[in-house]
C-alpha cells in the first residue's frame, strides 16, 4: 500500500506503524524485540532496543543496496616475460587502489558487518570510456602514474586493469544490529538517539544524520551514513557543555538538545561541508521555574515539552537563526513530540497517552491549529493479550458492577508492579513480556503516576455513559461473557477484547469492572466499530511519516463502512466516545437514506432545459496587432439536437473600432482545451483544427481562478458530449503531457494509422485528465503509467477526471502531489578593486536572473509556477548545476552569455549561480503511486488487446540513480505489479524501451545505446547487454521500439532510425537520419512513428513541442515519408504504444479518388468498391 | 387561471401553510414524519396567509434570512466572533455553497463557525430550537452550555429536561413523543455538543422536532 510510516511504540515497548494510506496500527513486521526509542526516516528507522544495542530497520525496495569494489592490477613489461606482474622494486603494487598508494590485493576486502553479502565473485571490467573491449579490459600507458589509453603502443610499459566485485546489503525488514565499535572511543549505552539532515545535501545520496546520546550525557554523532552504508561507519563523541539526556536532529540544519538541567542546547555552524556543525549555545528553558523534559525540531521549527508537561513553540527560527527570539505557551499536556516531514507534528498527550497529530501545520501556520486524537485501531491479533492496554487500565469483564479495589487499579505503584500482578493472574502465559520501557527512568516515571491517573479517570468518566438503553445491553452482554467464563474459567484469565470468541475471564482475576465499557467494548467486538481498545503509547517519531495539511487521512474516524454516509462530517472521535449512540446514529442516518433518498434515485429531473446560455465576462487575447487582452463578453449557447444529441456554439463578442463584432466556434469542431495558469492571469487556450494550423488558438482570461476552472469544466464537458465521450479512456488511448504537467488523451480512431489518407492529426480531439505528471507511458493493453517531476511514478487507476472536474466527471480519481524545483541564478562580475562582486556592468544582464539573463528574478519576487503551487522550502545553492560548480556553487565564464564551467580560470570575468526553491502542487487524478522507487524511465509493451487479463505484461523502468528495473506481476487487473527486478548494469540508464517482440533497447546516461538479449515471456529479464554505439559524435537521449521498428533521438535534436534489423540480427547494423528538431519519439505496436518536435510553423506562429505524425509508414517502407503537425506547442511527451487499432485495408485508390474524404471514413468503402 | 389571479406562491400541507423559513427537512419531519414519500403538498397563489407566513418578495430575502440565523448562531457559540472576523466574500461563499448545493464550497467556510478552544470542551452555548407542533409557541429557544459545571458533557436527555421536559417524560412506561434531527431519533444520551457540531442544519441550528406518537 502506498503510504509513508508514522513509528510509534507503546509502553510496553513492542513497536507499532500506521500508515499514511491506512487507518490500522500494525505491529513491526520484526517484532523480537521491544525498543525504548525510535527515529524514523522514509527510507529506514533506528531504535535503541531494551538490550541497549542501536538498531536499524531498513525498508526493503525492489532495488538492492549494493556497493562497487573495486581495485587495480598492475603489470609491467619487460622483454622476457611480455607483460608480467613482476613489477619495479620503485613500482606500486601488483594490486592497488585506483592511485596506486593503497595496497589491496582480493583478499584484502571484508564484508562490513553480517548484514552484508557478496554477489558474486571478482571479475574484470571490461568496459573502458564506456565502450567494451575484448583486450581483457587493460589500459597501457608508457610508466606509473600516467595516462591510460585503451590501445597498446610500441612505448606502452606498463598496463593495468580495475576488477569489480559487489557487495548487497541483506538485512532489510528487519531490525539489524549496528555493529558495535571496534577502535577509538566505546560509547556507553546509548538512551537517546534522532536522525535527519537529510535535506542538508544530495551528495552522497542518502546521507543522514544521526545523533545519539549515552547514558552519561555524552552526545555521539554517527558518521558515514548513506545510501550504500546504511549501517553508517564508527560513532565520534561532540563535546558538549552539559549532561544531555535527549536530542532531535531536523531534516535540514537543526539539532536541539536538552539538558539534564532543563536548559536546551542548539548547535550551530551546520552546513553542507560541516554536517556536525561547530558549537553550542544554550538556550534557557521555556518556564522559568521548570526545565525542558523534552524537544524536537523539523525544518524551520522547534517544540519543546517541559517538566509539568506544559508544550511549548519557538518562534523565530530560520536558517540564519537555529536559535530563534522567543517561547509561545501552546494548548496541550504531552509527554513527547516528534517533528516531521513538512514540519507536522505528533505528540503523546499526558492524560491518556494517546497519539495526537496537530492539525492545520502549513507553512504559513507552523504551529498549526488544534490536537486531534489518532483513532486508529490496532491489529495485533496475533499477540497475546496479556500485556493488553486494557487489562492494564483495569477493565476486565464481569458478570457484575463492583465498586473498583485498590489492588486493581494499582495506584501507587509503578508500571513494572503492575506488570507483576498481571503475571500473578495470567498463571498460562508462558513468555512473561516484563515492561523494558520502564528501565528507563523517564518513561518509567511518566507510566508510573499518568497511568494510576488515567485509570481512575476512565472509571470515572464511564459511570455517566450508563443511560437506560445500555442497561439492556450490558445485562445481556454480561450475562453471556459470564456464561463464557463459566465454561472457559479453568484456562485462566487470558482474554482479548478483539474477538469475544476468546473473552475468558477467571472468576477470582479480578473484581473491578465498569459495566458501561463492557457494553461498548462488546459492540465493538461485533463489527470492529470503533477503537477496540485503547492503547497507551510511549514514544512517537513521524521523521519518516510524509504528510501535509492538505492531506486526507483516515486516522480519525476508524468508521469506515458507516462513515460513507457521513463523510463530510468531521469525525473528532476520543476513543472514550465511541459509544452506543454514534453507532445508532449512523445506523438511523444510513437507513434513513435508503428510505428517503435511494429509493427515488430513478425519479427524472422535474426541469429539463433545450436550450440554455451561459454568459461571462472575459479577456480576450485579440487577433489582430498589437495583440493585447482586450475586455469581451463570452457566452456558450447549448441546444439539444434532434436526435437528444447536445450541441452548442461559442460566442466571443468584441468591439472593433466602436462596432460591435463576434468571433464564433462550434463545440464540435473543438479540438482541446488547454489551461494555462501564471500567477497573473487565468488563462486557457481554445483550439480548433483551423486555430492549430495557424499556431493560434483562442486565448481567453477570467477574472478569477474559480470562474476559469468553472468554464473549463463547462465547457469540457459539452465537448465531450458532442464528440460522444465519456467514462474512462479506451486501451488503445493515445497519452500525452504539456510542459505544465498537464495531461491529456485522445482516443484514435482506426483510420488514424490508414495510409494513404490518414486522419489528419490536428482534427484530433484531446480531453485532459487531473494530475500532474511529467511524462506518461500506455502500452497494452490499458495499462498506463506516468512519472511525476519528482520522479515518482504512478499507475493509472482506470478513472478520469479529478483536477478541476469536480464529483460527477471525476471516477477513480485520488489525491497526487508533485515537486519540483524553480531555479534563479545569481550572476557577479569580476572588477580589479573588489572581485566578483554583484556590481555589473551597464549592459549586464540583471544581477539576479532567470537561465537567459533577460528577466530579473530574484529571490523575493520569484513566485511558485502558478497559484496551484505553493513554496516547500527556502531558496539554496544548487550545486548540481550541468556543467558543475566549485564548492560555493559558482560556474565561470569568460562573459555572459558563454558556456560556463565549475572551476575558475585566469580568464573569467564572470560567474553565476544556481539557487533552486522547491514548489508543491496538490491535486487530483486517477492515479495510485507505485512506491518507493524513484523513476527516470518507463515502458510497457505494447500488445493486442486480445489477450487474456491474467496474462502477463512486461513493464520496464529506469530508476533515478540509473538502475535497470523490470517490474514483475503486472496484468490488467494489476497494473500496478507486484515488485521490482533489478537488473544488473555496469553505468547507470535513462531511457529504455521495450517493443512487440520482447526487443529491449536502452539509452545509457554515456549517451550509447544497449540491446538486451533473450527477452522472452519465460525470462522476463533477458540475459546481457549488447554494446551499440550511438550515432558518430552524438549521445542518444531515448530510444522507443515499435513492432520492428527502432527509433532513437539524440541531444541535438536528431531522429535516427535503426537500419538492418532482423530476426536473427535484432541489434540492426546502421543509425539513419530521419529529421531534425525532435524532442521525443514513440513509436507503437503498428511501427507508426510519433514525435514531439520544436520549431514548427503555423501561419501565425511558431511553435515548439508540437505533436507530429509520421506519414507514408508501410510495412516495406517503415521510415515513412513527411510529417503531419498535431496539437503544440507546450508539448512535452506522448505516447502512442497502446494503439493497435489497424486501418481497415484499402487498396491504392485510383487518380478520380482524389477528392475523397479526407477524414478517412470514406476511403474504406470507397476503396472496396475502386479496388476490384 | 387568469395572470390577475396569481398572487405570492406558498405551499400548504394538510391545512397547515408551510414555512418557507424553516429548513424543509424540519418542515416534513414536524408535519409529515408519518406519511409516505413522496410528500405532496399543496401550491397555493391566492389567499396569502398573512398571519401564519412571512412575505417572500425575492431571493434575497431567504439569503438574508439564511445568514441572520448564521450570526445569531454564532453569536451564541462564539458571541459572534467568528462571523464577524470573517469577509463579506466567506459569507458569500456560505451563502452560494448552500444554493448551488455545493458541499465543499460551503463547509470550507462553516468548518470555521464549527470550531471551538479545546481547554473550552464546547461551544458557549448550543445553538438549538424545539418545534412542537402541540404547542401555541412557534419554537423553543434558550441559553444552554454543552458543558456541565463540573466539566461532564450535557447530552439530549439534560437539554430535554431543561427545556421542554414533557417531552422526556413517562407516563406509564409509555415513550409519549418522539424527538426526532433530520429524520432520525438519536439516543438521548447523545452529548449536545457532538450534536450541534455533526448534525446542525446549514443555518448552524439543531433544529429537533418533538411529535407526538400516535396512541393508535
């Protein structure tokens, strides 16, 4: 299920998550062991266990953690023995590291710890600048240290070769134990510990921060974590002022600590070079009179809990301020908080020690609203239910209300007595679970005096529920749990409140009881209504838990079956009411609709319209120059046809020199509706096949967003009905995207793909689909997958709508974000008196630019893509700018506008940049993400239609670091697939694509393209790679195979065809030139060849990222002849692989048939009868 | 019928002029809980019953209604703070939400009259009304807190003894009147406050009717 993890764990130690997507708190899936603390992060968890040993919990993926060794043989050669390894005395070693200084013979290389395992054995890489070679894989040069060159030349005396081997990391879904520290300084036990600095910087990938703290107040910090050393590799102590008993690491550059004193520590001088920051400063505690218990920070926020449990907000913090100005007094007693992602925050409230999330945290309200309490239920059936919250909190069942004992309730007594006396009543247990958490003296203090207190409230609050319908009830559900403990008292108390199936009670166990509870917990026991029980928790971390304000979550009501009826109530249950009540309201509610309201669903509408005018006052993008928004009346007149077919028209009326005018267009002859949406204007575009020939649709403007998203629903929906559209896409859909992120899809019809005459494509029509993908792949049969800006990728979900449809065009359809990143760049001159300075030259371009240096932006005027976007974080220095950068961010150049480079030259004059601010869009779609990899590529084979749901279709995906995936289990009726294969490569991929028969071709990130051996339905994964090389001087880009045919386009913008490809040959012999100004290529099942290209010309305007179609595609002749220009620009993906609708064979039609339709319906009975 | 004759539109059901400013589930749950769906009731345009109904020139007049019941509401849960703090566009938006039947649009902005200080457990008072259509008074309305002094919930049962306690009480064992929110009967042990929050008509009242049950 897709869905990011909240940790919690309860008191008794045994760790639990709850899923953003699920409404359950699972027992982890290794639950050995019972943990103090635990600290989330997406990709794994650390913990301290009650064996005081750290331990980390990392998320299985699909793609395996697996790290390059790697070391060099080195040869020498001399006249006797050729090329030998008997080396000079002044030599390096036979075997060496990449620089010779090292020596590393095979033997040399150890596992890491016991969570790794090799691959496979050592082998030679053959590999050289990308191109294989059969020389062994040696590079000669002429001495040690030299150049290496792949061809042996007469003064070649000396050669070597680098040996791979692999190392996968294993233990994942599980907890593994961090190796204890060999050298330098033994940490003592640790108590506390809190991971992130995550945001802090890309390289290595994966890097994390994770800090700790040892029993003696000693901090610890834990180096070289990343993504291909989970387990990070030796611990170093960070001197502090004081004794800290707790610390909290945020996901960019805060780490706060509290002190055994109650003051707080704040570290400073966090960056990108210095991940461990340089110093301490205190900060005094929020109250005066007690200290801080507790804190946790996130990115530009910290919480603190004191002493009497009072939470506190600080406020100022930022960037250039980890300490912030000041302490705000929030609502709430707690016992914890946890920070997360996006700044939201959980807590452990202290009256019942239940997870409360703080609602309404957004950036512009870090502290958020209000505490809402976690409903969720927990499923630990499996468990034994002798440490069961419940049994705890003194609730057993019985035949008869009792005033409650002090024995019972335990009051004065810490956790682990009570624990004591369970054991005494629960004589069957055989495992005796005593309560880790309570070693610890913070908690243990925290379960001793809340939960004698808790439990009387419970008892107290329940008395006043009793209402004389529950007496009923009650009696009756006591007089059957009593019936079952008569026949079920010689197994002893064990009991569970989940199933009542196992509800025993032993007569002597206990004596309290609150009648009330029992009559509540026994519905429960029917249906699952409500929270079964109410478990009390004593830690929650939420580093790994990704949620927003915006978010629908399913935490708070665990409803669901009724709720439907209600789901626009906001459900704010407190486990203590779920009560009898709710239930039957629901009930009453839900019957009462089906009374009231299903049973007159077939009543018509009493109001039907035939024709019908909607009116509005618009902007108007006029067409004559100067071009400029003039203000118009816009009206859609709709009709219905004879037939009951709906019709309509659109009126535009405009004044022109002081007379009044209209521009008209049928609703049938429009061809898409495209949006387009900038922080000025809400605009969207109009098209007919007339208005895309000329490259100039009708541009319109709203005053508001909401009137424009109105009209585009609007009329969206009247054109659909005209062109009779509805419900989902076919299987054969031709797919697309925009460089907005928009998607839409056209539905072919079969004389698309006829030749000679086929449809033109700018007649076809486009409806666009709620998401926000960057691209999207189809292929057979309806299968669909798209992968949003920030690489994640999503799986269509078979509905439409969603975006700005609202309810009743919308199936299917849930919630999608998406991320991506603004860039500005900050450029400086050089002047002899100052340096770079942000003094420029007259004629300089704007010292904070845009990528062309025409528009200034900079930081505070640059706003998020358009009003769906919102900011995510603050504006950084981009260091992974093409082209690279020194260790500041800079790129040099010799003046702007010039080719730029990271490093600085006696002759720049110039240099600039790259700042990035992340942006957020939140919307609507019919799509579920595939997590958690990330993609860089997708594909699916493109099939018939006529196969079989179960069958099996091969999907393929480069993921984001470059790895080779192959997605298994995917059918029509799971589209989505199981999970991933990874397929080994020695460089990393980005484009891949796979045809009708299993050819497999690839794109490697050097720019040359693979072919993949021996794919077949019985080996879905093919068996090695072939080397092909790209075209001369030019690096591929992507690469799509059709039936037979195989296209690439490389970085300049050429379409090659792939020549000589045959069935026993399938890696072909030749690039072609096909065309130039293309962008992307799909080509489909039917080998019919699609592009996005730029530069094309309208008679009005010129476009870039237009759809194209390749004309003249025969089988004998695959490359075709002449392109026919489509929807554009803006366009930024298509894919046509899904459609393998054949044109219905005509022979060649005779001279007099030239004026035939051009349409193509006619062609095919025309052709029937000319053909004889 | 000639154009002269046509006076103001209003509707009568058994004999009894319906009130167009009451919400019509209120209406059908007071007169007609009993009678089978659909519910026919009769179109009037002569005889206004000038007494029983008030005039409806327009539709402006059912918004203004509409949204001085809104601040009377809020005035009692918030002394009108919320209302007022809020922009002349969220009561638009209030308003247009309900006509176009449009959910979201509406709750965007009653989500926020719904909201209350936590340490506060409740609204100030519940906004609520009692129709009996035994009694001469039209409803009945007064100051009630959610929340007893010793900080327990009131529920339905402590708002009934409160205000109308005929209709909670027994004779004979025998339920005499059903209490009856948009078609159901909650239990009475239902707190009020969970009830104006869930189950207050757009106007942000608990409208609940209380009917008699027939002896036959």
């Amino acid at each position: 299920m897709p869905g990011s993890l909240l940790w919690v764990i309860d008191i008794y130690g045994r760790v639990y998550t709850l899923s953003t997507a699920g409404q359950i708190w699972e027992l982890c899936r290794d639950g050995r062991l019972e943990f103090k603390r635990v600290t989330a992060t997406e990709p794994c968890c650390w913990g301290i266990a009650s064996d005081h040993q750290v331990y980390v919990y990392v998320h299985s993926s699909e793609v395996p953690i697996r790290y390059q060794e790697e070391t060099f043989e080195n040869q020498r050669w001399n006249p006797v023995d050729g090329f030998c390894d008997r080396l000079l005395p002044s030599d390096r070693w036979q075997w060496s590291d990449i620089t010779g200084l090292v020596h590393q013979p095979l033997d040399s290389f150890h596992l890491p710890s016991e969570h790794w395992e090799w691959e496979a054995d050592w082998y030679v890489d053959e590999n050289i600048d990308g191109d294989p070679t059969e020389k062994g894989g040696w590079t000669y040069a002429i001495d040690f240290p030299a150049t290496y060159t792949k061809d042996k030349k007469w003064n070649s005396c000396v050669r070597r070769r680098r040996w791979i081997r692999y190392r996968r990391y294993k233990s994942r879904d599980t907890w593994a134990k961090v190796p204890s520290q060999n050298a330098g300084p033994l940490p003592d036990p640790f108590s506390d510990l809190s991971v992130g600095g995550w945001d802090i910087t890309e390289e290595p990938m994966g890097r994390l921060s994770l800090w700790a703290v040892s029993l003696q107040g000693k901090v610890w910090y834990r180096e070289g974590i990343c993504h291909h050393n989970p387990e990070g590799s030796s611990w170093e102590e960070v001197s502090t002022p004081g004794e800290v008993v707790q610390i909290s690491c945020g996901p960019s550059d805060l780490v706060w600590a509290v002190m055994w004193e109650g003051q707080l520590l704040v570290r400073e001088g966090i960056s990108r070079e210095n991940p461990k920051g340089s110093s301490w400063v205190v900060v005094e505690s929020p109250s005066s009179e007690v200290g801080a218990v507790h804190v946790s920070v996130g990115v530009s926020v910290v919480w603190a809990v004191t002493k009497d449990r009072k939470v506190w907000f600080r406020r100022g913090i930022n960037s250039h301020n980890p300490c912030g100005t000041g302490w705000i007094g929030m609502v709430g007693e707690m016992v914890m908080l946890s920070v997360g992602v996006n700044d939201q925050v959980w807590g452990i409230s202290c009256d019942d020690r239940a997870i409360c999330f703080r609602q309404g945290v957004t950036s512009n309200e870090l502290s958020g609203k209000t505490w809402r309490v976690i409903t969720a239920a927990r499923d630990d059936r499996s468990q034994a239910s002798s440490a069961n919250s419940l049994a705890s909190a003194g609730c057993f069942f019985s035949g008869e209300v009792q005033v409650p004992t002090e024995t019972s309730i335990m009051s004065d007594t810490g956790s682990s007595s009570e624990a004591e006396a369970q054991q005494d009543t629960d004589g069957e247990t055989a495992k005796i679970r005593i309560p880790k958490v309570t070693s610890d003296s913070f908690i243990s203090d925290l379960v001793s005096d809340k939960e004698t207190k808790l439990n009387r409230r419970m008892l107290e609050g329940a008395i006043p529920e009793e209402g004389p319908p529950l007496e009923q009830e009650s009696s009756k559900a006591a007089g059957e749990t009593a019936t079952n403990a008569a026949c079920r008292t010689s197994r002893g108390p064990q009991w569970s409140n989940v199933d009542l199936e196992e509800a025993q009670v032993g007569s002597d166990a206990t004596d309290s009881s609150s009648l009330s509870s029992v009559a509540t917990y026994n519905f429960g026991l029917e249906d699952q209504y409500g929270v079964d029980e109410h478990p009390l928790w004593a830690w929650v971390c939420g580093g790994g838990c990704v949620v927003d304000a915006h978010m629908p979550l399913n935490w708070f009501n665990s409803t669901s079956a009724l709720a439907t009826s209600l789901q626009s109530m906001s459900l704010s249950i407190t486990p203590a009411q779920t009560a009898v009540w709710r239930k039957q309201i629901f009930e009453q509610l839900s019957e009462r609709t089906k009374r009231e309201v299903d049973s007159f669903r077939h009543y018509e509408q009493a109001v039907e319209q035939s024709v019908w005018v909607k009116k509005g006052n618009m902007q108007w993008w006029r067409d004559w120059k100067p071009n400029k928004w003039i203000d118009v009346q816009f009206a859609l007149e709709q009709f219905s046809g004879a037939e009951g077919n709906r019709d309509g028209i659109l009126f535009i009326y405009y004044m022109f020199n002081d007379e009044k005018k209209y521009l008209h267009a049928f609703i049938n002859e429009v061809t898409i509706l495209v949006p387009v949406v900038s922080d000025t204007k809400h605009t969207f575009a109009i098209y007919t096949p007339e208005r895309t020939k000329q490259r100039w649709p009708i541009r319109l403007a709203a005053t508001t967003e909401q009137e424009m998203y109105d009209w585009l629903t609007l009329l969206s929906l009247s054109c659909n009905e005209s062109q009779g559209i509805q419900g989902a896409p076919s299987k054969h859909a031709i797919w697309s995207t925009t460089c907005k992120g928009d998607i839409f899809v056209s539905e072919p019809i079969p004389s698309l793909e006829a030749s000679p005459y086929p449809l033109p494509c700018d007649q076809m029509y486009w409806r666009q689909i709620g998401g926000h993908l960057h691209l999207v792949e189809c292929g057979g049969p309806g299968i669909v997958w798209g992968i949003g800006y920030n690489h994640t990728a999503w799986v269509y979900s078979g509905g439409y709508g969603g975006g700005f449809f609202q309810g009743l065009s919308s199936s299917n359809v849930h919630p999608q974000t998406d991320v991506k990143n603004v860039y500005i760049y900050e450029n400086q001159r050089w002047n002899p008196v100052t340096g770079y300075s942000s003094r420029g030259l007259p004629t300089d371009r704007f010292m904070w630019s845009d990528i062309s240096g025409l528009q200034e932006c900079t930081k505070t005027n640059t706003k998020p893509p358009s009003p769906l976007w919102i900011w995510v974080s603050d504006w950084s220095i981009d260091y992974n700018s093409p082209g690279g950068t020194d260790r500041e961010g800079w790129q040099y150049a010799t003046d702007f506008p010039a080719t730029y480079h990271g490093h600085k030259t006696i002759k720049d004059f110039v240099r600039r940049r790259r700042w990035a601010r992340k942006s957020k869009i939140s919307t609507t779609g019919p799509w579920l993400e595939v997590p958690p990899i990330t993609l860089w590529d997708i594909t699916i084979q493109p099939c018939s239609s006529s196969r079989s749901p179960e069958e099996h279709v091969s999907v393929w995906g480069i993921s984001n670091k470059g790895d080779v995936l192959c997605r298994l289990g995917v059918t029509q009726q799971t589209p989505e697939g199981t999970s991933w294969l990874h397929v080994g490569t020695d460089q990393p991929f980005k484009s891949i694509s796979l045809g009708s028969c299993n050819q497999l071709w690839a794109v490697a990130r050097d720019g040359s393209a693979f072919y993949r051996g021996s794919v077949s339905p019985h080996s879905p994964a093919g068996d090695c790679w072939y080397h092909i090389p790209s075209p001369a001087r030019q690096k591929l880009l992507q690469v799509s195979v059709g039936r037979t045919s195989v296209y690439a386009v490389d970085e300049n913008g050429n379409l090659w065809y792939r020549h000589g490809l045959t069935p026993s040959y399938p890696q072909g012999s030749s690039w072609e030139h096909i065309s130039n100004n293309v962008r992307k290529v799909s080509v489909g099942p039917l080998d019919q060849v699609w592009i996005i290209a730029d530069k094309v010309q309208g008679s009005h305007s010129l476009s870039c990222g237009t759809v194209c179609h390749r004309l003249g595609v025969q089988p004998m002749d695959p490359k075709g002849q002449s392109w026919d220009y489509g929807i554009g620009g803006g366009w930024d993906h298509i894919s046509v692989r899904a459609n393998s609708q054949e044109a219905p064979r005509i022979s060649l039609p005779l001279a007099s048939d030239k004026s035939m339709n051009p349409r193509g319906e006619a062609p095919a009975i025309n052709g029937r009868v000319v053909g004889c | 019928m000639k154009p002269e004759d046509i006076g103001e539109m209003w509707f009568e059901y058994e004999g009894t002029p319906l009130k167009w400013h009451y919400p019509i589930g209120l209406l059908f749950d007071l007169h007609a809980s009993h009678t089978a769906l659909p519910w026919s009731i009769t179109v009037h345009f002569k005889d206004f019953p000038e007494k029983d109904l008030l005039h409806c020139p327009s539709n402006s007049v059912i918004e203004a209604h509409f949204m001085s019941s809104i601040k009377e509401a809020d005035a009692l849960k918030h002394k009108g703070q919320v209302i007022n703090e809020m922009q002349k566009k969220d009561h638009k938006q209030l308003w247009m939400g309900l006509q176009n039947d449009k959910f979201d649009q509406f709750w965007a902005i009653n989500r926020k009259l719904m909201e209350y200080p936590a340490e506060e457990g409740g609204f100030r008072y519940i906004p609520f009304r009692i129709y009996q259509t035994v009694s001469e008074r039209p409803f009945i309305q007064k100051l009630f807190r959610p929340i007893t002094a010793e900080g327990q919930p009131h529920t339905l049962i402590d708002l009934l003894k409160e205000v109308s306690p005929f209709a909670v009480s027994q004779g004979g064992g025998e339920k005499k009147y059903q209490v009856v929110i948009h078609g159901i009967e909650p239990m009475l042990e239902t707190p009020v406050q969970w009830l104006s929050e869930h189950l207050s008509y757009p106007d942000n009242f608990l409208h609940i009717s209380v009917i008699p049950i027939s002896t036959d």
